[in-house]
C-alpha cells in the first residue's frame, strides 16, 4: 500500500507540473489580438466543416485574445499578408506556398479519415454534361470552358498541370476559357453546363459529388473525364496534391505559432472526419509552379539575364571554355611554330659550332674527372683516417695512464700491437689513396665479405664510442668476392657509424647487421638501426650527392660509400625500418 501511494504522489505531482508548464507556457503565449483570414473558398467544400471548430479552439486557447476571422479573395489575402494585417490563415496548399516567399510558414494541413495524407489529398475534376460524347482529356480541345477564378490553386492550375504534362498548351487548348467567380458563385457552372452554353468545368475534387447529393435532381447530369485517382467517393481527373494549409505569417510571436500548433494537431476529427496534420511534402505544388511558370518561378515568362543564366548557363560556360581553349591552341601553335623556325634556321650554325667544341668539351671532361678524382682522394683521406687515428689517440691515452711503478709489460705490449695494426691500417689506406692518384685501381683480391664485416665490427667497438649502442651480425654463410677488403671494411664501418649516431641519445640502441645471399645471383647487407623516425625530406636527402642528415655533417662518408659500392658494381638504398629508424641496404652482384 505505501509503495502504491507513494506512486500515485509521484503522478500526481508530475501531472501537476505539466498542467503547470503547459499553462505557463499559453501565458506567455498571450497576445491583443490574433487575426485570422480565411481565403475565399467555393461552397460546398468538403473542407468547412474544419474552420468553426478551429476557430473556437483559438478563441478558447487564448482567452484574454481578441480573434477575428475574415474571408478574403486571394488578392485580398495576399495583401494582407504582406501588409500585416493578418496573424494566420487559412488557404489551400497552392496558396500558401506561393505566399512562402513572403515568410509565411505551414503549421498544419486537412487530412480526412478515409484519406489521411495530407501530401496527396486534393485535385481537379474535368465534368462535362452526361450526353456530351467525349471521353478523354485529348477529346476536350477546342471546346469551351468555364472555371470559378483563373488563378485558383484546384479551381484552374492543377488543371492547367495536367494539360502541359500531356504535351499541350493551357492557354490555348480550349477554344473559349470563361470564369465564375469564387465562393458560392461557382454554381454558374452547373447552370452553364446544364445550359449548353459551355461544354467543360473544372472544379476540386469532391466538388460535383457533394453539389449532386445536394441537389438528387442532377444526379445523372454529369460524369468526370478520365477518372484515375479517387480520394473515398470523389473522382479526380488529375493527381492528387496537398489540401488546405493553416500558416503562420512572419510577423507571429514563435511562442503563439507553437502554441497553435500543438493545440491543432491534438484537436480531434470533426464530424465529417476531417482533422489537422503535419504536412512534409510540397515537391508536387513546386514542381507544378515550376512548369507553369507562375508564383515563385514567374522569372521564368521573361527572358532576363537570370533566365539566361538558369536555362542556358551550362551551355555558356561550356562555350566559353571551348572559345578560350581554341585561343589558347592557336597562341601556343604560333609560338611554336616561330620558335620551330627559328630553330631550323640555326641548326646548321649550331651544327658547326658543336663540332668545334667537341674536341674541347672531350679535353675538358678529362680535366674535370682528373679533378674529381683528385676531390675524392682528398675527401677519403680527411673521412677515412679519423677513426684509426681516433682509435690510436685512445691506445695512446691508455698506455700513458699504465706509465707507473709497477707497470705491467703484457699489457704495455698489447696496447702497442693496437698501435701497430691501426698504424698498418692508416698505412693502407694511404697506399689505396696513393693508388687512386696514379690513376690506377686499388689492389683486389678474393676476400670473404662476411670476415669483413666482422673487422668493420671490432673496429668500431674498439673506438668505445656510443656505449649505449650495440651491434648485432648476423650472416648464414659466406660470401666471397674478388674486392678491396680495406674499402669495403670502410663501407661496413661507416654504415654502422651512422646508425650508431642516430641513436646517441637513446637508452638502449641496437644496430642490426645481416648479410645474406639473394635468389638472383646477388647478395644483400642490410645495416638497420631503431633511431628517429625517418622522414620524407631526409630520405631525400641521402639519396643526393654530399648530403648528410646531421647538423655539422659533410656529407662526404655517403658519398665515399657510394663510390666505391659503384666501382664495385653494387648499389645502396635507404628506406624507412619498421617501427622507426632507417635501413640502408646494399645489393651485391655475385659472380
């Protein structure tokens, strides 16, 4: 029992906090005055049952509100709506979206029970007098017509849609057009087709059924052309549109448009059935607009700049573009044609010219590679003998720290074979150098260029520098070569040099070393290292002569490791290494 009241407090007070919100909110919504203009329609239609009740609502919505209606023709109405003297109104669905351009905004539109779309609810019916014998739209040409006003949205444009989709022309398909009037003087029609003094009527959909239960004596008088769509017991002869629309003018509070809206769209099904509802299509009275050319798309009937432009824009700009890349075809023809002569007219004294430089040029070449030769010697010596001498200078270091009482003559003469053999290798490098100055190629031999890669591995540890980086090697098998074993131990060295350099700051770094033989009679050393990512600027770089990633690099080891891969017909490539870091690989060709 107390959980059931205590759930029932709960509703209730929820309930009272709604009635609180909703009654605060039609406070706010209060207003003087709300005017409502209703456009003059013709009686009977199915639709007035819907304005008294709908009327009534607002005047109970809001009580302290003076409501006024008044019944305007279309001309009336739209002046009011652009004069401001109307709140509201009420209209068929064409009107209104002519007067959209104007501000005006759909709160809802009449649907029916038995066809409760609003999208699709109203249309237009061709009658004509039982006797008469035609029956087809096509057969109607040439007679004569009567409609209640020559802009009604059901009364005569729906109608006039319909023929213009049939390939003919409204203003002239009929042979005589006459016109009512709006309201209850649409009765003229009936009189008129019952006279034989026109032969056609246009009238919306329901029309003529609702006129013959009204007056049983014209039952059998007259029949609708072409019936194909049917809304309950009315015929159409055309398709079916959106039906009367009540809309807010721009100028309405957004609280009192709220405020309607929901009231109208909670107000239950008259007795006739008819009811407010959210309307979400008006792409059928655009597109009628749009090819008969009238409301919004007026422009249309004249041939303005913005006419032009809309029907026929694709076509000038097309125009253009053609005329200014023919102008261009023809500047760029005579250029070259003028530059084609001019060129014709100078080959033979080019011609001539080439000849006597050539043996100049051949003369110059020569010179200029002697001096690339001699650039490169000079380059290798500066690069090359840093490291032994490095390496000598710390021997020296360590044998000077050994020079005390009690000094150990093993180790006094280890660190001078160290001596020895850094010396010898200086000495050796000197010789290649000294080989290349007399034009001759350094000394080869068969070597086993897994054991040189080896010796580039010890030197480098011997230096002692980096000792946060280590090198990893690993080789299946050995791969013997006819090479300079001193060159390429310098290739294998400074390949390390600069993976170890890339990665001096880092905690741990690994320098991978692998040498494998290839299924295509090559092999392939591949020096990788886990440093820096590598980015695209930097992979061109290297790929450059005399580049160097580094700040106070020369750029001279790369491109000594690439002379001598390319004496020795290899070729090295740099690529990004998986996660981070670069790999340098060099591809071998074996004998």
């Amino acid at each position: 029992m107390k959980d059931a009241a205590r759930r029932f407090l709960v509703f209730l007070l929820a309930a009272l906090s709604a009635i609180s919100a909703a009654a605060q909110e039609i406070a706010d919504a209060q207003i003087p005055q709300l005017r409502v203009g209703i456009v003059a329609f013709l009686r009977p239609s199915p639709n007035e049952p819907i304005i008294e009740p709908t009327v009534k609502l607002l005047q109970k919505l809001f009580p302290l509100t003076r409501v006024s209606t008044s019944v305007m023709t279309m001309q009336e109405l739209s002046r009011a709506i652009q004069n401001r003297s109307v709140d509201i109104f009420i209209a068929s669905a064409g009107f209104y979206r002519q007067e959209s351009v104007n501000g005006a905004s759909a709160i809802a539109a009449v649907a029916h029970v038995t066809h409760p779309n609003p999208n699709s609810s109203e249309g237009s019916a061709f009658v004509v007098r039982r006797d008469l014998p035609v029956s087809s739209i096509e057969e109607l040409k040439g007679l004569r017509l009567m409609a209640a006003t020559p802009d009604g949205f059901t009364a005569m444009r729906v109608a006039q849609g319909e023929l213009l989709e049939r390939g003919y022309d409204p203003l002239t398909f009929f042979g005589s057009t006459q016109y009512s009037g709006p309201g209850e003087k649409i009765a003229e029609i009936v009189k008129s087709l019952k006279g034989g003094t026109v032969d056609v009527g246009i009238f919306r959909t329901c029309w003529i059924e609702d006129w013959m239960r009204a007056h049983p004596q014209d039952k059998y008088e007259f029949r609708v052309i072409e019936p194909k769509t049917t809304i309950g017991a009315c015929q159409s002869s055309t398709a079916l549109y959106p039906s009367w629309v009540i809309a807010a003018t721009p100028h309405l509070p957004p609280t009192v448009s709220r405020t309607i809206a929901k009231a109208i769209l909670d107000m239950p099904a008259t007795d006739s059935g008819h009811f407010w509802s959210l309307i979400t299509d008006f792409s059928s009275i655009d597109n009628l607009f749009r090819k008969l050319r009238i409301g919004p798309y007026q422009y249309l009937r004249e041939w303005s700049a913005r006419r032009i432009w809309e029907s026929y824009g694709t076509v000038i700009i097309t125009a253009f573009l053609a005329f200014l890349a023919l102008l261009a075809h023809a500047v760029r023809t005579s250029q070259l044609v003028k530059k084609r002569t001019s060129a014709l007219r100078d080959s033979l004294a080019r011609e001539k010219a080439l000849k006597r430089a050539a043996m100049q040029a051949a003369d110059r070449i020569e010179r200029l590679q002697r001096s690339g030769i001699i650039g490169q010697i000079s380059s290798m010596i500066a690069h090359e003998l840093r490291q032994p001498l490095a390496t000598l200078s710390l021997y020296t270091k360590g044998l000077r720290r050994m020079v005390r009482p009690g000094l150990d003559p093993q180790s006094v003469l280890g660190i001078l074979d160290q001596i020895d053999n850094q010396t010898e290798r200086i000495n050796s490098i000197v010789e290649n150098v000294r080989s290349y100055a007399k034009s001759k190629t350094a000394g080869r031999s068969p070597a086993d260029l897994r054991e040189i890669c080896r010796a580039a591995i010890r030197s480098w540890q011997e230096t002692g520098r980096y000792q946060n980086v280590s090198v990893h090697f690993s080789a299946p098998e050995s791969i013997r070569l006819t090479v300079n074993s001193l060159e390429w131990e310098l290739v294998v060295l400074n390949l390390i040099k600069n993976a170890a350099e890339a990665q001096k700051n880092m905690d741990r770094g690994l320098v991978s070393v692998h040498l494998a033989r290839r299924s295509d009679n090559r092999a392939e050393l591949v020096v990788s290292d886990n440093g820096p990512e590598v980015g695209e600027q930097v992979l061109e770089a290297l790929s450059k002569p005399l580049a160097s990633t580094k700040a106070e690099g020369l750029g001279l080891g790369i491109s000594i490791v690439r002379s001598i891969l390319e004496a020795h017909g290899a070729r090295l490539e740099f690529s990004r290494n998986t996660p981070s870091g670069l790999c340098a690989t060099v591809s071998i060709p074996l004998p």
